[in-house]
C-alpha cells in the first residue's frame, strides 16, 4: 500500500518508448542516466541498490565484468545476474566518461546520487521527452522489468524469483496488466 500522497508507480509497457527514453538520454550524452536506466530495466534490481554499486562491483581492471553480484539491500539475499550485451553497452560508454573510482551513479559530492534527484531526471525523459503518460518514479525501472519478462512470456514464479518478491501477489502487482493486457488474452484465445 503507498504511503500518503504517493502515487503508484507503473512500468513502461510500450517497449518504444523505451526506446524514445534511451535515444533521448543518448541524444543529450547523459550516459550515466542511460546506464542507470537500461541496468535498471534489465536487472529489476530496486533502487537503492542500483545507487549503491560501486565500480569495483562492475570493473575488474579494465574489463567491465559479465555477471554482477549483489546483495539486496532490503531482503539481504544474494542476487547474481548476467549483464546483457545492451548494460555492458550502456556502462561501457558511460565509464568512458567517468573516470573516477567508487559509487557508479555518484553525485558531484563523490556519494550516490539521491531518490529525488533520480526521481527529478527519470521523470524528465520517460514523460517529457518520451511522452509517457503515466505515473513515474525510480520504481518504474523495476515495475518495466516485471512487466517486459512477462512479456517475453516468463511465468510469475520466475520472475518472482528475480526480483526476489515474498509472494507471488506483489509480482503480479507489480506486473500491473492493464485492460488492453487482459483484452489481448481473451482475443488470442478465439475460441
């Protein structure tokens, strides 16, 4: 249940704005939100642990590594996962541009980058730039990630597992299928 005055986040459903989202923050060089935005999608890993790693969780030497392995700050369970061609991409160029040691998405203090802040820019390129009408919020990158990998046709159970969920219920919350969702089901049937 949100707290007071708090909206419900919701995912990116429409896998074009998605992609208006990345081409905005490539068109602006803004490779750190471009980093932070398709790790996010790509993992569902909530935010306060996106903000929390650091390079060394990333980079080994100067080879950026192809798993990254995380404990969640909430749940303390261990998660490992494979980092797709599209992340290894995204931190690639990213780490190009930032040569520095420590949190990956930093501030300009050298600390992690703060909700609101990342609240404040998300906001800025998912609706404003990409036109997406819905509520938005740091959320809405793991909510994307729910939703896409059910999609792609993933059971609830697995990707419960992914985001590490204590019931299948607050996966299928997060998954939030709309009406259209729900229409397609019943039309692809035609029975």
């Amino acid at each position: 249940m949100p707290g007071k005055g708090r909206q419900v986040v919701k995912p990116i459903r429409d896998k074009k704005v998605i992609q208006r989202v990345k081409e905005a923050m490539m068109a602006d060089e803004n490779y750190k939100f471009l980093a932070l935005f398709v790790l996010g999608i790509s993992t569902g890993l909530r935010i306060g642990d996106l903000l929390a790693l650091r390079w060394e969780d990333l980079v080994v030497g100067s080879k950026m590594k192809t798993r990254l392995v995380v404990t969640e700050h909430k749940t303390g369970k261990r998660q490992e996962i494979p980092l797709t061609k599209n992340v290894l991409q995204a931190l690639r160029r990213y780490r190009e541009e930032c040569k520095e040691e420590g949190y990956v998405f930093a501030s300009y203090l050298g600390k992690p980058m703060s909700y609101q802040y990342v609240h404040r820019v998300l906001n800025h390129y998912i609706r404003e730039r990409a036109g997406f009408q819905e509520a938005v919020g740091a959320h809405t990158l793991r909510k994307t990630f729910g939703y896409q990998a059910y999609c792609a046709g993933w059971d609830l159970y697995r990707i419960q597992e992914c985001l590490n969920h204590s019931h299948p219920a607050v996966t299928r919350r997060y998954i939030d299928l709309s009406q259209d969702d729900k229409d397609q089901v019943y039309a692809s049937l035609n029975l």
